[in-house]
C-alpha cells in the first residue's frame, strides 16, 4: 500500500515501515561510526521500540556485541491499515541485529501486568541466564496495577495553581496563550502510580527474586528536569512528582541490590521530540527554540547521540558525574547557562509571526513525522510497500 502520515493533534495514525527501518538503520550506523563501548553483554531494556529505549537497545547491540530482549506496547499491522512506529521499528532493529548475528527477542505487551514480566523472565531463564543491565524507559498513560486491577490515568497538570503560558501548535505554527488548570482529586498519586518508581522496582525485585540479574547489575531509568520556563507544567507538576518518586526509588533498588553488587541510577536526558514528549503542553515550543540554539552551537544531540554518550562517557566510561542528588546528568548541554539564557531571551518574544525564524519549527515537525517513519531522507513515499511486516522472533 502507499502509506501516508494522517495526524491527529499530536499524534500520527498511520507509521512507514520502510522509514522506520531507515531511522532504525541510521542509529545503528551512528553507533558503530562512534566505536565500541565497553559495555554489558546481556541487556533487558523495558520500553525497547521507540524514543529513548530504543536508542539503549540499538546502542547496546551495536555498540557492545549484546544480547537484547526488548519489551513493549505496540499495534502489529493489520491487512490495510499499518502498525505503530514501535512495531515496525522493532521488526526492523531484529532484523539487523540477527544479521549480525546478535541475540535480540522481543516482547509486545503490557510491561505493567503479571503475565509479560512473567513471560520475561522464562526468556531470560531459558536463553541468557542471567542480565547485566535493566533499562527502564517506559512513557505511558495509564497503568493496570497488576495487582489490584485499578487502573490509573496520569495528567500533564501544575500543581498548586493555574499555569498560563505560550504553546505552539507545530502543525501550523501558531503560538497562543494556554492555561491549564491544577491537579485536583488524585491526579497526583494517579501520575506517580503510572510514571513513578514502583514498576521498576516490581521489576528489579522479579529479576532478583529469581536470581536473573548477574554480579553487579545496573539498572537505569530515564528522567526530565528541564528549564525554569517549563517547570510549572513539568518538574514541579504532576509528572514532576512521578520523577521525584523514579528518582528517590533508584535508591530503594540499589539498597535491594546490595548483596550482588549492583546499582540502580537515574539519567537526566535532554529535552527530545518523541511520541510522549509531544504530548506535553508548552515543552513543544520550548523544543523548537532549544533545537534552534543548540542546532546553531553545534551541541544538539537526538535519542541515540545521547545513550551513545550516556553508555560511552557515563555508564562504562568510568565517570558517572553524578550530580548533588545522585543522578546522572546526560542533560548537560541542554541546561547550559548560556543555551538556557538564550532559550529565555527568545522565549519572551516567540510568537505566530517570528516562531519560524527564531525557532527550529522544521526541525521539530521534521523529528515529529520521522517519528513515525515519514519525511526520512532517500525513502520513496509513492512507492508500494508492505504494511504487514512480522518481528522475527515472535514467530
Ligand atoms: P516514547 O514514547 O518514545 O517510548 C516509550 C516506550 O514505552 C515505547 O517503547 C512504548 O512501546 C513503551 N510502552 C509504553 N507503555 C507500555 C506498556 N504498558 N508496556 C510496555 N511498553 C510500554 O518515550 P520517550 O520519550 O523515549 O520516554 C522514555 C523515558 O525517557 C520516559 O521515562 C521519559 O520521561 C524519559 N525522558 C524523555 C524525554 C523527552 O524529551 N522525550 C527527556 C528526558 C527523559
């Protein structure tokens, strides 16, 4: 079929496979082009198929020769209608890692319930025995508690008082005024119950309890801070406090993992487009000015320049650089002062008018439609394609 984007607010209906192999094979290149890490060999990263997790996972196989199994959450394609990014991304990291003879399976469903961690662990038991190093980068917006059968919702909202700020729709590039309204009722222990820590713990402690996690573990998992200009609606809003409690939870695990050596970390990454990021109010705009700054200071980085850097500099580099709270800052050059004060100074004046000149509005609708495979560089997009690709290994 041909396959074309259809959006709908900020997300894309529709995903290219042949472009979402492209992606797939362009981070694969960027990380051998970088050299290898010296890094673990037996990797479980959960939310494999997009964004950041993605990035781990292609940075894992392709820099350090390692066994991956992915977990994730992804629509296979049905005759006629495509899969999701995730599904095609994940077919197409497969394919090329069994062509290099890597290990690589990969799990599609619910990283919250029972069952798939259940599922996860006979892979492991059955075929690597043991895993060095757990990413745990899941965006989602609900969770199923495994075990009470709740189901929570997260929100994008300030806490405390109403938030009014600029926002841009990047489709069409017009800037208004946005405000949006406290958290109210549970909304905040509705959020940490969806972004917070205890899914990765309830992971750590399956992996432990079955003695899958070999001597010394790592695990990470994936944080924001950002500016003071989006704090309202990010660090110090809802989903703020879901990263206070991922963060304060990096310390229970490593408490957990002390009998076998191991350590748990939180990684500060820099502000990206993905799929969860752009459904966050006002984070657009500040991206698009952020992309341009960073794009004219030659430090911009997407999802797989800054895993290769975290894994390369950090992780098995031999210097964590952990800042004042114990977390790992790949954000660096994100919150430099001079990027920051720069991204202030546009910030004040952003508007409908000027927004494609003081700002990176291409780069950011760009990233958002490579996303889902489309806009990628040397694909025919009239060309005829098949939409029913399998994954390797669930077959
Ligand atoms: P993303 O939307 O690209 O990826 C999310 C992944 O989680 C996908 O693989 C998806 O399939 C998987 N997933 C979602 N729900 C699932 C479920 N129930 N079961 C199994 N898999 C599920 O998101 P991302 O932006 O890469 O975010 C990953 C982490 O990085 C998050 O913790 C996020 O807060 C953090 N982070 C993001 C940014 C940013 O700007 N995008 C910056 C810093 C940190």
């Amino acid at each position: 079929m041909i396959i074309e984007p259809r959006t709908r607010g900020f997300i894309c209906l529709t995903s290219h496979p042949v472009g979402c192999e492209q992606n797939v094979l362009n981070q694969i290149e960027y990380v051998k082009s970088k050299g290898a890490i010296n890094g673990a060999k037996k990797v479980l990263v959960i939310g494999s198929s997009t964004g950041f997790g993605l990035a781990s996972r292609i940075s894992s196989a392709f820099g350090s020769d390692a066994a991956t199994i992915g977990v994730f959450f992804d629509k296979p394609p049905k005759p006629g209608k495509t899969g999701s990014a995730g599904f095609y991304n994940t077919a197409a990291f497969e394919k090329h890692a069994h062509k290099a003879g890597l290990y690589a399976k990969s799990i599609n469903g619910d990283a919250f319930s029972n069952e798939i961690k259940r599922k996860t662990l006979d892979i492991i038991k059955e075929d690597l025995g043991q895993i060095d190093l757990v990413i745990y980068s899941l965006a989602s917006p609900v969770r199923t508690h495994p075990d009470t059968g709740v189901r929570y919702k997260s929100v994008l909202k300030p806490i405390g008082g109403v938030f009014s700020n600029k926002t841009v729709d990047f489709h069409t590039g017009s800037v208004t005024e946005i405000s949006i309204n406290p958290a109210e009722g549970e909304d905040i222990p509705n959020t940490v119950a969806v972004m917070g820590g205890e899914d990765w713990k309830m992971w750590m402690d399956a992996l432990q309890s079955e003695n899958l996690l070999s001597e010394g573990a790592t695990t990470v998992a994936y944080s924001y801070i950002g500016p003071s200009l989006t704090e309202a609606v990010y660090r110090k809003g809802t989903i703020g406090a879901a990263k206070d409690h991922l963060e304060a939870t990096a310390f229970t695990i490593t408490d957990d993992l002390k009998s076998i050596g191991g350590k748990a970390y939180v990684s500060v990454n820099k502000a990206l487009v993905t799929q969860a990021s752009s459904a966050i109010p006002v984070i657009p705009l500040y991206i698009s000015l952020l992309y341009k700054i960073m794009k004219e200071k030659g430090i911009h980085e997407g999802c797989i320049e800054q895993i290769q850097r975290l894994y390369s500099e950090r992780l098995f580099g031999g210097d964590l650089a952990l800042d004042g709270n114990g977390r790992i800052r790949i954000d660096d050059l994100e919150m430099r002062e001079d990027v920051q004060a720069e991204v202030a100074e546009l910030w004040k004046t952003a508007s409908t008018e000027n927004l494609s000149e003081i700002g990176d509005l291409k780069g950011y609708s760009n990233d958002f439609f490579n996303l889902f495979g489309f806009k990628v560089e040397g694909i025919d997009y009239d060309a005829d394609v098949n939409e029913m690709v399998e994954i390797a290994s669930e077959h």
